[in-house]
C-alpha cells in the first residue's frame, strides 16, 4: 500500500484566494519537509488547482530533490492571472510531471447531471492533451465531490485512475486513488506521521467502508 498526498497553493497566500481556501495553501518551508519525506519514502505527491506556484515554487524544488509530482488543473483556470499558463504546463510536463484533468471549471460533479460532468471531464481531457501532445486519461475529483453517480461517470468515459479525497492508503494499482490532505498549520510531525504509520486492519476496514458509503462497488476499484 501507498501514501498519496494532496497539495494546493504554496507560499504565502496571495490576496485574490477566498477564505475557505486559505486552510490548503502550505508554507514553503512545509512544502520542503513534504518533499523530503516523499523523496525517503514511497510517497506519490498530487497537487491541484492549476497556481501558478506549482511551476514557481514546487517544480524547481521537486527538481532539486529528484521526484515528480502529478499537476491536476481546472482548464478555464489556464492562462488567467495566478494560474499556470499553456507553456508552464508544457514545462512541468517536459520536466516529466505528470498532467491530469481537474475539470474545466473547478464545479462540484456531485451537483450536475451526468452530461455536465462528461462533457467536464471531456473538454478539460482535451485541451490538456492539445498542451501536452499527448492523452490525459487521470482525473483528480474537485472538492473531493464524488459519489457512485460520479466514480460511474469516469468509469464510461474511460478514465484510467481516480485521485479523491478519501484518506488513508491505496493500492498501486487501484481505480480509485485515496490522497492525504496537507493543510496549513500541520507540523513536520503531522506529516511524518501520516506517511509513516502503518494501517491497522481496523484502519483498512474503516477506510474502506467509508468509501463504499460514497462510491458504492466503485470501492472495489480501489485494488
Ligand atoms: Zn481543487
């Protein structure tokens, strides 16, 4: 079993970020100890929201430390001030990250119809692989919004892999991918401990009802 985190905004929070976003924004200092940990341990790192810091400060850094990262983008963000531009996503991608789809929009998929989140998904899948020249098959669930309806959605639209907001491990090679949030305010103890913990079978068994509640046999696909 592996440990993926989920990352957002790093540095200190620009003023254009609304309040309830502020939480996931991590110091520079916070993202070091990340990266350190991720680089002695067998830890998958995913950061989302398309910030422009993801080419300003994490690329250089995971550079220097030798690991890739996977970069998941909300594709109307692209281009717009404080977001990565076309040519930032060609050069993390270049630089052998990994791109994956965030939507277009950033909307919650729990709350549209079906057609509203594959034609989402589509457009976002697209105008990302034109970047990169190459198919963009990975979603990363904004809000972490998903329920059987959703992961149903994916599925038919031939998504390969999932990355949610559910916590815990996940197996490498699973439908559903479960990532650890880091927050601002976590301590470099809090993030050791996240990564280095073993589960219990009772933490497997939690976890794994937890997303059968959401994802119903979707669950399954977790490996
Ligand atoms: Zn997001």
């Amino acid at each position: 079993m592996s440990v993926c985190l989920m990352l957002h905004g790093l540095g200190s929070v620009p003023a254009h970020v609304p309040e309830q976003e502020k939480p996931y924004w991590i110091s520079e200092a916070t993202f070091a100890e990340v990266v350190s940990l991720a680089r002695d341990a067998e830890v998958q790192l995913t950061i989302d929201d398309g910030n422009s810091t993801d080419v300003e400060i994490a690329m250089p850094a995971l550079l220097t430390a030798g690991i890739k990262a996977m970069f998941f983008i909300p594709s109307d963000r692209i281009g717009t001030p404080h977001y990565v531009s076309e040519h930032d996503i060609q050069t993390l991608h270049d630089a052998g990250m990994e791109i994956g789809s965030h939507g277009c929009a950033h909307v919650r998929w729990t709350e549209v119809p079906d057609e509203a989140i594959a034609a989402d998904v589509r457009r976002s899948t697209e105008r990302l692989a034109e970047i990169i020249g190459e198919p963009v098959r990975t979603v990363a669930v904004p809000y972490g919004a998903c329920d059987r309806r959703v992961f149903g959605v994916l599925h038919a639209l031939g998504i390969t892999r999932v990355y949610t907001s559910f916590s815990g491990r996940y197996m490498p090679n699973g439908w559903i991918v479960r990532r650890n949030c880091i927050k601002s305010g976590m301590t470099p103890t809090d993030i050791r401990t996240l990564v280095t913990k073993k589960d219990t079978l009772a933490c497997k068994a939690l976890a794994f009802l937890r997303t059968w509640r959401h994802a119903g046999r979707a669950a399954l696909w977790t490996g």
